[in-house]
C-alpha cells in the first residue's frame, strides 16, 4: 500500500495522542510532511543494532528513504559514510530525523531550520525543547518533536513515496 489521499486516519490520530506536544501538526500534514520526506539526515544514527536510533533509520531505509547517518564516533553505518555533523551533509535533504536528547536537541533543530532547504526537522520520541520548536514554528519552520517517525509511517501505510512521483517503497 502505497501512502496517498486515503490513509487510516484514526491511526495516526492515535499515535499523536501518545506525543506530549499539542502543537505539533495533524494528520494531514504529517501525511504530507512524510510523503515528501525522501532523503532524511538522521542525527544520532546509533552503530548498535538494538537501539531505536538504529532499528527506525534502518526501517526507514528499507521502505525507501535515503538515509545520511550522522555520528561523530562511527566511520559507517547502514553500508554509507557517516557524517560527522550535521554541517558535514553538504546535499540537500527534506527532513532531519534527532534521536539525541532532549538537552541536545534544540541546538540541532535550530542548524537543522536554518539549512537552505528548510528540510522539516523531528524529533524522536521523548525528545523535545519546547523552546527551539516554539522558536522554529513561529518563524515559519516545520517540526515535530516527542514523536516516533516510526509508529507515524506504519499508521500512514508503510510505505514512503514522494509527491513526484521520484521515490517508490
């Protein structure tokens, strides 16, 4: 099944219920906002195997997203070089993915807004800065925040697609 105008809203309504954060968007544009997401920086890409920073990038990329680990202390991770910084991904992506904590994030969400592309920046389940999100969304940015990308793909029907038509899951 292929994510387009019809998708099990109730499920997503669901999985947003678990968020601790009111402002972050609706169904609809969490259907958008996913299905543009093709090649997605994912800050925290864990080398251990039985982490979520690891099992959700790892879900992501087999559905079809470009994934571009980032983390300073591996060398590669999913078969691609990582980057060290955010900073280092030097081509343009549509979303940030934070897996760091919640007393790191808000820097990466602000470098993450601030790129040329205005990819939409998310963070994980459990990591929030109420501050940064405010800050970002005010000024017209995307972001999700204390919501697992994961549980939001699989209610929107599991598979990734772009608008265009460019990616295919």
């Amino acid at each position: 099944m292929q994510i387009d105008d019809e998708y099990d809203r109730p499920a997503v309504e669901a999985v947003l219920a678990e968020s601790s954060d009111p402002d972050n968007p609706g169904p609809d544009e969490l259907h958008d906002w996913v299905r543009e997401s093709f090649r997605i920086a994912v800050v925290g890409l864990s080398r251990d195997p039985s982490k979520a920073a690891r099992r959700v990038p790892s879900y992501l990329a087999a559905k079809g997203a470009e994934v571009i680990p980032v983390n300073p202390n591996a060398d590669r991770i999913l078969g691609k070089p990582a980057r060290k910084a955010l900073a280092d991904v030097t081509e343009p992506v549509d979303m940030v993915l934070v897996f760091r904590p919640s007393g790191e994030a808000g820097a990466v969400l602000r470098e993450a807004v601030a790129r040329p592309e205005d990819p939409i920046a998310w963070l994980q389940e459990g990591i929030r800065d109420d501050e940064a999100a405010r800050e970002a969304r005010d000024a017209g940015h995307r972001v999700v925040q204390d919501l697992c990308i994961y549980k939001v793909h699989r209610a929107l029907g599991d598979t990734l697609r772009r608008a265009d038509g460019k990616a295919a899951g």
